[in-house]
C-alpha cells in the first residue's frame, strides 16, 4: 500500500501563482521537497474552460510528479465538488485556498475573505461536501482569523468537518502588503496542541536554519515555504547553489516537460534564481532588460551562459562563444559577504 500523502508532510513547496509549473516542482523535489502543491486553479475555469482543464491536467500527468496537492478556491460546494472530481485523478489530495489576500480574492469572495465567523458555516459545508464526495484527502490553507485566538476554534471546525490537514500561514490578511509584519508562529505553535490532525507552518523562512527553528519551536509536522524556494530552490537541501546553474538545471527541465510551462513563468523564474545572488549587482538590471527580450528557451540560456558569467567576472562554459558587442563588460565576482546578505533579504 502506497503512504499516506500526510507522510510527505515535511518539506512542502507551497502552492504560487503563475510559479508552480510542473518543472520547478520537479527541481524543487531534487533538492528535498517532499510535496508540492500546484498553483491555485479556478473551479469555474476548470469547469468551464477546456483548454485551461487540459493545461493542467498535462501538467498533472507526469508520473514522477507525486506527490502532488491541487489547490483549488471557492465558495459555492457543489461547483468546488465538481472542480475537484474533474482533477483529484491526477493528484494525491485537494487542498482549499482559505489565505489568498489578493483584490480577486475579495472581490469573488474566497480565500482569506472567508475566514470571518459569518462566512464560518459555509466553509464548513464546502469541505465537508469535499470529504465526503472526494477520492481523495481534503486539506486546508488559511490565515489568522479575527481575532487571533478564534483561529483555533475555526480549524477545529475545519477538523471537524472532514480536514485532514491544515496549514496555517500565521499573519492577518493584507492585500496590500502580502507578508505585512512577522509570521506569528505563536500561533502555530497554538494550533498544533488543539487539533488531533498535522498542522503544517507557513511564514518566517529564509535559509534553512529558519526550518528548524520554526519546527523545532512550533512542533509542526511540515514547514511550507513559498517565496524563498522561488530564490533559492535547493533550500530543503541546506545548499545555495551558483545562480547561472541551477537556472540551466532549471531550463532543461523546461525542455524536457515544453507543454507544461510558458516562456513568461520561464522568465520570472530566471529572475528570482539570478537576484538571489545578484541583484545588488551593477550589471542586473540590464540582466533584466535582456531577459525580457529573449523569445526561448534557447535565448535564455545563452543569455546566462555567455553575458550573466561574463558580468560576473566568471569563465564562461566550454565550447561557450563570447560574442563582441557592448553588453560584455567584465564585473567582478560576487563576494561572500554580498552572497549572505542578499540571503538574508529574501523572504
């Protein structure tokens, strides 16, 4: 019998728009993810949209790529349900987006827009009307309620109603400001002893010593991290890699999986892996200016492989050509200093 997804519950790369792609779920898993969560998808567009159903049920069908948690948004069970079944083959459980602080988020009324008492019933029906319809294991991702301390009261509930896990990402909603103020991992710590299900933590990392201090201070059974894998995808491994290599390991599985991501998530991830170590550098915003202009894959690399290592004062790779033009101007190597404190900025 195959384990339980809530045996994965340790190193967990959390569910980010437009960033999930099926080849970064794979890098993220070399370097010691043990779950990963798809970007949160629309019920109504799974529904409604065969194109967008086909996109990710592509995406989904890789069979290396499990386990795997869909993150699904809503309000209304039956369409929520009906979402679900359409995807839960093709993943090992369904999770119901309960943080999503963003405008869309409030003006569809869904994510951390149904954490109010009010709106506490209907939550409930919802992932009850999940457990009991799905084939698959139903989790939770929220925020802290108002106030704080009715979060514990909520996830019971949550608990009660058929969970069988629930994240917490411990800071109030702000739309405005993601991340506004520390995670409140007081408050994990807090919903650990009141449910008898895992609770994963969510907040607070930026190297791989904050894993261990927020597990080993709240005593979840998982950490989640979302933005800080988009800079340093190795960190559940302790390592941070050279910025040009991990975006090459990066871009050929992009190649070997073409269907299942578009040039601009690409891009955007290119970015993030080459900032996290050279973004106080001279030379990167014209890194930036000339990534937007690539048009493939292909151009991408060449872009790191020739002009990033060049302006990092750093050899090119063999059989590497080292075109003449105005862009190639040697910089200096990164130094240690500048590497650890750009580490200690990403969040």
């Amino acid at each position: 019998m195959a384990p339980a997804v809530t045996e994965y519950l340790s190193n967990i790369a959390a569910p980010m728009v437009n960033q999930s792609d099926l080849p970064f779920r794979q890098l993220v898993r070399r370097y010691k993810a043990s779950l990963v969560y798809t970007q949160m998808l629309l019920p109504d567009r799974l529904l409604n949209d065969h194109e967008y159903l086909e996109f990710h049920l592509r995406e989904l069908g890789d069979p290396f790529d499990r386990p795997v948690v869909v993150q699904l948004c809503g309000n209304d069970p039956e369409i929520v349900v009906k979402a679900a079944r359409s995807v839960q083959g093709s993943c090992d459980a369904i999770d119901l987006n309960l943080g999503c602080p963003q405008d869309a988020a409030r003006d569809g009324h869904y994510g951390a827009y149904l954490l109010g008492r009010k709106d506490w019933p209907l939550v409930e029906g919802i992932v009850s009307a999940m457990s009991r319809s799905l084939t698959v294991p139903v989790s939770t991702k929220i925020r802290l309620c108002q106030p704080a301390a009715a979060t514990i009261e909520f996830a019971q509930r949550l608990e009660g109603a058929g969970a069988s896990w629930v994240t917490l990402h411990a800071r109030h909603v702000s739309a405005r400001r993601r991340r506004q103020g520390a995670a409140d991992l007081e408050q994990v710590k807090k919903l650990k002893e009141g449910l008898t299900i895992p609770v994963v933590s969510n907040g607070n990392v930026r190297i791989w010593e904050d894993v261990e201090t927020n597990r080993a201070y709240t005593g979840a059974d998982g950490i989640m991290v979302g933005e800080t894998l988009l800079a340093n995808p190795c960190l559940f491994a302790n390592v941070v890699p050279d910025p040009v290599k991990i975006s090459l390991e990066y871009l050929d599985l992009c190649r070997a999986l073409p269907s299942t991501v578009i040039l601009q998530t690409m891009q955007t991830h290119v970015r993030h892996f080459v900032d996290h170590q050279c973004g106080r550098r001279p030379w990167f915003n014209k890194f930036r200016t000339a990534l937007n202009r690539c048009q493939s894959v292909d151009d991408i690399e060449r872009l790191l492989r020739v002009k990033v290592q060049r302006w990092r004062g750093v050899a090119p790779f063999p059989g590497d050509d080292l075109e003449a033009d105005g862009l190639h101007e040697v910089g200096q190597p990164e130094s240690m200093d500048e590497v650890l404190s750009a580490i200690s900025l990403v969040r």
